[in-house]
C-alpha cells in the first residue's frame, strides 16, 4: 500500500490507469474507498489518483481542529511527491473545499476543476436546516452501522432511496468495509468546515471550472453552487434534478458523463488554444 510521507505527514493513496493526472478529492469522513463509481470510468482515459483526507482512513490522525489550508497543502504535497505539476481536480463536497482552496492559493498547478456539492465557506454560505446539521454532527456513541443509517436521509435523495435501494445498499457495504473513523478525527475536520471561507479570494482561480449541484441536496443546498459560479471566473453550473448531495454515486453515469465531456473540451482547448 503507498503512502507519501514527509516528517509527521502520512498520506495513503492509490493511483490506477494512464494518461493525464485526474486527482479526486474526498469529502467529509470519506477516503480514496469513495470513488468506486469513478475509478472504473475514468481509469480507461486518466491516470485516476485518490487519497485519504489527514483524520481519515489510513492517513494520520494528528490532533484537531483542522484547517482546510492543511488539508491543501496535504494536498499539494502530494501532487509534488508524485511529480505532477498540473492536474485535473475533481473534489466533492468538503473535497470541493479542499479543492477551492487549493486552487485559490496555487492556480497554477491546476488544468480544471470539477466542484461537487459544495460552497466557499462563512461569509456566503447557505447552510443547512438545524435539524439536517444536528443529524450530521451528532455521532457520539453510535456504532458505524447506526452512523451510515441516520445518514443515509441526508446524503441520497427521495427517488434515489425510493427507487434505487441497490445504490444505497452499495454505498453501506463499501463504507463499513473501509476504515471507521474516530470520533476526534471527524469532529476535527467538522471544524475544518466551520472555519472555512475563501469566498473573497475565488477570482483567483484561473483554470475552467465545472460547477455541479444536485437540486435534492439538503446537506450542501443547491444555491451555495450558484453562489460558487457567481464567483469563480470561467465556471458554470450544471443542476442534476431529483438527485441529492452523494451526487457522483447516486448519479453515477450521469455525473462521470459530464465530467469526462467537461474534461474532454478543456483539453481541446489547451491542446489547441485559440490564435
């Protein structure tokens, strides 16, 4: 199993497939066991690089709280360990934070980036009711079987849970089979989210930006993605109808289709800039 390690940091990761660098950024609680809907797509055209977030998987678990400018330096120096000077970024959720910030304060080292479910923090945030955040934050004493269950209602939408049930029923065998995170550990990159805002310094990001919300979402409301687009130059916004925040696996084929065409006509671009 690789890991990337530099003094205290101890970053797991995993990497499949060829070609450009494609790196998937996870989110709250999750780690590289998140992408299994993608990894099988997208190693057919990319070099597919996940990881586990710091308080996550097996990555270390230094004391909290966390901050989301950790979390992105984690992040690039993962991307320096591994050589790559400019890469695709895919983040969903607290990943999408990960991934704004990183994109804010290194533009550079990014080619495009895909935002999933997400928002820029304090000052424009739309949160969610109290009910949906006190369901979320509320783990203390609770097995992993009864954390998955309570969450199941604030990650997959109505119709998903409805009329997919396999996709729910997959989604809770491959979480209990990965790592179950400690306490400590989840409520220190809780605080990372708290405390996170890059809201005023978005326009720095200079890459294309695909911005995708799904308008069932009731853990990351869909108007915190317009808020990003309103923001971030060269993003816009694709609303996924009846689809709630676990967008990449409830709509699986849907959302690797268009991030692989999103992908796809940003490389035509750079490969062939305009005169």
């Amino acid at each position: 199993m690789p890991f990337f390690v530099e003094g205290e940091r101890r970053i797991y990761y995993e990497i499949s497939g060829y070609g450009r660098p494609l790196l998937f950024i996870s989110g709250l609680s999750g780690g590289s066991w998140s992408w299994y809907k993608q990894r099988p797509f997208f190693e057919a055209f990319y070099r597919v690089i996940t990881f586990d977030n710091r308080g996550a998987g097996r990555s270390w678990m230094p004391p909290g709280p966390y901050t989301m400018e950790q979390m992105a330096e984690d992040t690039l120096a993962l991307l320096d360990h591994l050589a790559i000077e400019k890469v695709h970024v895919v983040g969903i959720s607290m990943g999408g934070m990960i991934a704004q910030q990183l994109a804010a304060t290194h533009p550079n080292r990014l080619s495009a980036l895909v935002l999933g479910c997400t928002h820029c923090g304090k000052k424009r945030r739309i949160p969610p009711s109290p009910e949906v955040l006190s369901r979320l934050t509320n783990q203390e004493g609770l097995s992993a079987e009864e954390i998955v269950e309570k969450n199941i209602p604030l990650l997959f939408g109505n119709k998903c849970r409805s009329e997919h049930p396999e996709i729910v029923e997959e989604y809770k065998r491959n979480t209990l089979s990965s790592p179950l995170q400690p306490l400590e550990a989840f409520q220190a990159q809780i605080a990372a989210i708290n405390k996170f805002d890059v809201c005023s310094i978005l326009d720095r990001i200079t890459c294309p930006v695909l911005v995708i919300t799904g308008k069932d979402d009731i853990l990351v409301p869909p108007e915190n993605s317009k808020i990003l687009v309103e923001l971030i130059p060269y993003a816009r916004l694709v609303e996924l109808e009846e689809v709630g925040h676990l967008l990449h696996l409830e709509a699986y084929d849907t959302f690797n289709r268009i991030v692989r065409e999103f992908l796809l006509i940003v490389e035509e671009e750079q490969e062939f800039p305009p005169p």
